[in-house]
C-alpha cells in the first residue's frame, strides 16, 4: 500500500488539521482520498515509496561430507 507525504505550505505546523497530524509541517498517511483533498487545497502531496523487505535466506546447509568420513572410520575399525 502506498502512503503519501503532506507537506504544510507552514513549516512549523504541529498540529492536527482535519484527519492528519502534522508535525513540523509534516503528515504522513496511507489514505489516498485525503491526501488527495490535501492537494487540492493547496498542500504538496509526495508518494513515499516503500522498499519491500527482502526474504530472508535459509542457512546453507553444512556439509555432510563430515558425517560421511565419520561413518566410514568407524567401517574401518
């Protein structure tokens, strides 16, 4: 889901404006009807693009060859 940054034309604004907080003229929300109403009064709008997070990676899985060299010393013996 996208969310969208709302500039305040004023930088120091901290404060609530209608459904979203702005903390030093900043607001963030997910909600693309209100930061489309932001935009047509007079706000600057920015997509943030989130960065997907990786899938993590199995642990490799160890070589066997130890447990193979183990059993044939105990064929040897």
């Amino acid at each position: 889901m996208a969310k969208y940054e709302i500039k305040s034309p004023n930088e120091r604004l901290t404060a609530k404006r209608g459904k979203a907080t702005f903390v030093n003229g900043l607001a963030v929300t997910e909600d693309e009807k209100l930061a489309t109403a932001y935009k047509l009064t007079g706000y600057e709008v920015n997509v943030i693009e989130e960065k997907k997070p990786e899938p993590k990676k199995a642990p490799a899985k160890k070589a066997t060859t130890t447990r193979k060299k183990a059993a044939a010393k105990k064929k040897e013996e």
